[in-house]
C-alpha cells in the first residue's frame, strides 16, 4: 500500500483528524484498528453495536475475542500475513459477548506510516449472516422445489405408465386376449354338444323328419367352431414353425376340401402352378389357414357360380414366390379397400372380420406381403389376392 504525504496545513490538521473520527463512527461498517500485535486500538460505533460490547471492554484486548473458535485453525495468522501483504478479504465467524455467532465479511490491511513501516492494521466488517439466511432459505426453497419437481415427475411417469398399461390391457381385451379367452371357455362344450348331435342324429332313420333340426344345429356348431377358431387365433401370440413346404401340395390340399361346396356352387376351379417354384420356407399350419381364408371368402361371393383361379409364379427378380386367388364374384368397392385387413370389418350378416386380419398377421410374419386387387363394376368383375412369400 502506497503512504500518503498529508499536504493539509498545521492549523487545519485538528478539523481534518475530528473529520476522520465523524467519518469512523458513522460508517455502517464495523470498523476496527489494531496494533501490530492485533490487538485492538480503536473500534467504530458499528463495531460495538455488531458484537454487543462498550468500548472499553475492547481496546487493548486481543483481536480474537471477536472471532469464533470454529474458524479453520491458523485462519488469524493467515489473515495477518496477507494483510501485511496485499490485504485480506473473505468470510470468517464473528462472535458477539453474548456468545452468539455469526458470519462477516471482513475486509484487512495494514496500516503504514510515512515511512511505508506498518504500523497498525484496519478491519472492516459487515454481518452477513442475513444474506446467508436469506441464501439458505433460497436453497431450501430450490431444493424443495426440485424435490417437488422430481416427485410431480415420477408421478406423471407412474401414471403414463399406468396409463399405457391400461391402454395395451384394453386394446389386448377388446381386440383379442378376453375374446380368444372367452372362445376358448366355448369351444369345450361346443364340442361335446357337437358330437352329441352326431350321435343322436345317427339313431334316426335317414327321412326322419328331425333330421332336419340335427342338421341345422350341427350347421350351427361347425360355424360357432369358426368363429371360436378365428378369435382364438388371433387374440393369442401366434408361434411359427418354420419348414420347407411344397406350395403346390398344400394348395391342393385345400381345393380338395372344399370340392363338395364348389359343385354345389357351381364353381369351377382353375388351378395353375408354376413347375419352377421351390419349397418354400413357411408354418404350413398357419399359411393353411391364410389360402383357406381367402379361398373361403373367395366361395362366399360366388354363391350363384364362377370361377376360382389359384396360380403360383416365381418372380426371380425378388426371390419371391406369389401365389394369386382369383374370383369372378361381386368385386369389393373403393370404400371397403382400405379396412378389408382391420379386425372385425366384415359385410357379412354371420361374418367375423377376423379372416384377412388374422391372414394379414400371418404373411406379415413370414415377412411376406399380401394384396388385393378388385374390380366392383363392369363385366370382368371380381377380386385376387396376392400373397408374396420369400422363396
Ligand atoms: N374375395 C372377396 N370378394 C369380395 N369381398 C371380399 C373378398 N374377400 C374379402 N372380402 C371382404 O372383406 C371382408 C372381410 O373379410 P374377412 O376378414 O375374411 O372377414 P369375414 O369373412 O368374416 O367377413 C368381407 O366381409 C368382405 O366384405
Ligand atoms: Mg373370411
């Protein structure tokens, strides 16, 4: 610190010095002086005030009594050091006579003479313990928020997963896990009425006349059996076993079950396979069930006759292998196309809607495509499906 020559005239020195002791005792800072040997040599208004003493009870005591034993040891002599230096200023506990303490800012310097010798050092300090209060109190509140914060947070996770879990449950149920549960309940004493009725039907004479009853219920049993088939399919997970098949054997099969319901509509078949076309890598069970949907859908809009095609074809180009099924019934309109795949949309008065859903799923986890093309209006009316397998 630099020493300042006092410039001021002999006769204007005592006005300058009671200036300087006004100045001292109004400052809103504690103010204290100490002699080298730190203790202490003068102390303002504030100071007094601040730690709770009258003036007498300080001057000539050691600088410490007004510092708190919980300070980091050594913390008076490093402040000592530094002052002698470029000065000292941080925070340190204070403590007032009635014991209390409390932390300051504390600004200290030495003190020089004309000569640059020290001779005394100045303290200035300021009670900052209601900005920490008030620091505290807004830490506290920080924290109390982030805690709010986090709790809302984990709340509203909770809860979107609750959510999400009631969506996934009602979207299984209502689309197929309580149905295919339901069906399955049915299916049991379905077929124990089933085989019942055979066997009653059997002890009747061939033109028994409750014959026709039997008939009609059987009927009704074999489509119950369907629906129950075709709701357990697809609310349950389907497993694949996946093996080389035939596609040409399998599709025969198929079109020699249904032969009966082809005459009976009038319905010839054209069968077209194409000689090229290796086994395929399929579940035969599930892919079974795919041709007899389509074939099965196909027989429904040619109940006044037509003509069903099912051709095979190899396209080399995509290592694919296509299988069309065509007919020449009514074909589907423009409106029907875009739902033809979503569960339950049928047009039928005992339909499910749950075939092309269920065939849809299927090819789809062969990694496969199925599509439809369709004509409503004009002579060459009627609709194929086309199935493209990885060959
Ligand atoms: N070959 C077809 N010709 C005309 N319409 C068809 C054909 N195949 C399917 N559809 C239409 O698609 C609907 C859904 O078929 P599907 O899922 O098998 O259910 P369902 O046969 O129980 O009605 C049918 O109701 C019908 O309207
Ligand atoms: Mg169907």
């Amino acid at each position: 610190m630099d020493t300042v020559q006092d410039v001021r005239p002999e006769s204007e020195r005592e006005d300058y010095v009671r200036l300087f002791i006004s100045a001292f005792h109004s400052s809103p800072n504690a103010i204290c002086i100490t002699s080298i040997n730190n203790n202490i040599v003068a102390i303002n208004k504030a100071g007094l005030k601040m730690f709770g003493y009258n003036e007498m009870e300080l001057i000539g005591k050691d600088v410490t009594i007004l510092q708190s034993k919980n300070n980091l040891p050594g913390l008076n002599e490093e402040i000592t050091n530094s002052a002698l230096k470029d000065g000292w200023e941080g925070e340190l506990l204070n403590v007032r006579k009635n014991s209390e303490e409390f932390p300051v800012h504390l600004a200290k310097s030495a003190v020089k003479n004309d000569r640059g010798q020290v001779i005394a050092f100045i303290g200035i300090s300021r009670d900052v313990s209601d900005e920490r209060k008030m620091e505290a109190e807004l830490r506290k509140a920080k924290e109390d928020s982030d805690n709010l914060l986090s709790a809302l947070d984990k709340a509203y996770r909770n809860l979107k997963e609750t959510q999400d879990e009631l969506i996934r449950r009602e979207r299984a149920l209502a689309g197929g896990e309580l149905s295919a549960h339901i069906a399955h309940e049915i299916r049991n004493p379905l077929s124990i009425i089933g085989m019942s009725i055979q066997y009653l039907e059997s002890k009747f004479e061939p033109n028994d006349p409750r014959r026709e009853f039997t008939d009609a219920i059987i009927k009704k049993v074999d489509r119950l059996d369907n629906i129950t088939k075709e709701l357990i399919t697809f609310g349950r997970p389907l497993k694949f076993r996946m093996k080389r098949h035939n596609l040409k054997r399998l599709l025969s099969r198929i079109l020699s079950l249904i032969k009966p319901r082809c005459k009976a509509q009038k319905i010839t078949v054209v069968k077209d396979y194409c000689d090229e076309l290796q086994d395929v890598l399929i579940d035969d069970g599930h892919m079974e069930e795919v041709f007899t949907n389509i074939i099965t859908n196909a027989l429904d809009v040619m109940s006044k006759g037509g003509k069903l095609t099912v051709r095979t074809e190899l396209d080399e180009a995509q290592k694919k292998a296509v299988v069309r099924i065509s007919n020449t019934g009514h074909g589907i309109p423009k409106k029907d196309m875009p739902n033809l795949f979503k569960p339950f949309f049928t047009t039928k008065k005992q339909g499910t809607g749950l075939g092309l859903a269920i065939s849809h799923r299927i090819v789809t986890e062969h990694k496969g495509t199925i599509l439809v093309e369709s004509k409503a209006r004009g002579r060459d009316k009627g609709t194929t499906f086309i199935i493209r397998l990885p060959a």
